[in-house]
C-alpha cells in the first residue's frame, strides 16, 4: 500500500486506497451486475492531484456542522481528481472460484458470515454473536445450494429450447467451471530466478565449524521472579488460548 505523502502538505490524512461501487448497470447473461472502481495512487501526479483537489474541493465545506456533508463533499473531490489524472481502474467483479452462479447476492451473504465471525473473536464470544453468527453461515450455505440449482436448471431448460447447434454448444460451454492458471515452477527456475536478481557477491563461506561454549545467557536464563509471573499474567488477553494447555499467547 502506498501513500501519497505529498499531498495535503500539513494534514495527516492522505489518501491510501479507494474502492467505490457505483450504481447497478444492466449486464447480459449471468454476469454479476455491479461494476467496482478502483483507486490506484501514482507517486508522479503527486503535484497535478493537489492542484486539483485545491480547485475541486472548497475551503468553506469544511467549516460546516453537518460530517456527512464534509464526507461527501470530500469524496466527489477525490472521485473527480482520480478520473481526470486516470488514477481510476474500473473493473467488472467475476464469480468465486470459476462458479458462475456464485453473483453479487453470494458475495454479499459471505462478507455478513466473515463480518459476524471476526465480531464474536473481537467482542469476546458473546452468545448473542455466535447464534448470529450461526444464522448467518447457515443462511449462506442454504442460499449457495439454491442459486446452484437455479443455475443449473436454467441451463437444463435452454437446452431442452435450443433450436440449432450454435445455441446447444454455446449452453455447453456454460457447465464448465473456468480453467484455473497454476505456477508450479521447478526448483532450478527458482534458483536461476533469485542468482539473476541478487547475483554473487563476497567470498565463500569455508565449512570451518565454529565452537559454542555453553548456552547459558546472562539476561535470559536468570531466575524468572514472582512479580515477573505476576506482570505477565496481568498483562495477557482472555479467550486467547490457542491449546488446551489454557496459556494466553497474546499480550
């Protein structure tokens, strides 16, 4: 991630990334109808950005009381900027994992899953969380078996409707799951690739062995104090065990 420190000479608030939806557009097919916008920051227009937030954006919105409004107007500003200095890469979200029917539906039920999971570790297992949580995956899996099956059935009946083999292959080539590109390259390439970016340099290292004598450190090894044990056990977080051994790992 990168930030644009040279915007904004005094402020401590600088733009780092910005992904705004816009609004639903009609798409054909299975497509998911929703296209992202991407904010990508280039340390070159560093300059042409300030200069257009300075023209875009007035002095007088922030001496307003209302937040939202400053958010808004802020927002536009940065929006407009973007576009204009071709910082903004729109993009058109596909399915999850090669599944075409896996749409914007699913994507919104699995962030509300995750969302809840990582509020019941935050909030300490809270009972009220998990059974939302609970709700939550459960309504996600039931709604991933019926849009499979919606899919699928959707398939079956164009096929049942097709009229030439234009038509019939092209619903054929719907069942199959995209091809998914995998880099398996072999140890020799990995070798080749790092000498070529790093190269050689300084002498070789001889295979003299080199004696240790005792491992006994001064600092570390002393006895560990009652008061010390207290501290650390004052200082660990509940719910943190990650064994049976019931000890906190995290402080």
């Amino acid at each position: 991630m990168e930030i644009g420190e040279d915007c904004f000479g005094s402020s401590d608030h600088f733009p780092c990334l910005l992904t705004v939806a816009s609004a639903e557009v009609s798409l054909e097919d299975d497509d998911v109808a929703r296209v992202e916008t991407k904010f990508r920051w280039n340390p070159d227009k560093a300059s042409d950005f300030r200069s257009e937030m300075d023209s875009l954006f007035p002095n007088t919105a922030m001496f307003t009381n209302d937040p939202g409004d400053k958010y808004e107007i802020l927002i536009n500003a940065i929006q407009s900027a973007s576009k204009k200095l071709g910082m903004v890469k729109s993009y058109k979200p596909g399915a999850s994992g090669g599944q075409r029917w896996f749409d914007l539906e699913c994507k919104s039920q699995r962030f509300k899953v995750r969302h809840s999971l990582r509020k019941v570790k935050r909030l300490g297992y809270k009972k009220s969380d998990i059974n939302s949580y609970l709700n939550h995956k459960v309504s996600y899996k039931n709604l991933l078996v019926e849009k499979q099956k919606t899919y699928y059935d959707g398939l079956k009946d164009k096929i049942m409707k097709v009229k030439n083999s234009s038509d019939f292959w092209a619903t054929i080539k719907k069942f199959k799951s995209k091809s998914i590109r995998k880099f398996k390259p072999s140890v020799e390439a990995v070798e080749e690739h790092f000498d070529a970016l790093f190269g050689f340099s300084g002498d070789s290292c001889d295979d003299t062995p080199i004696m240790h004598s005792g491992t006994f450190d001064s600092c570390l090894d002393e006895p560990i104090a009652l008061g010390e044990l207290k501290a650390a056990l004052k200082a660990v977080k509940s719910n943190k065990a990650p064994g049976e051994d019931g000890i906190n790992y995290d402080f």
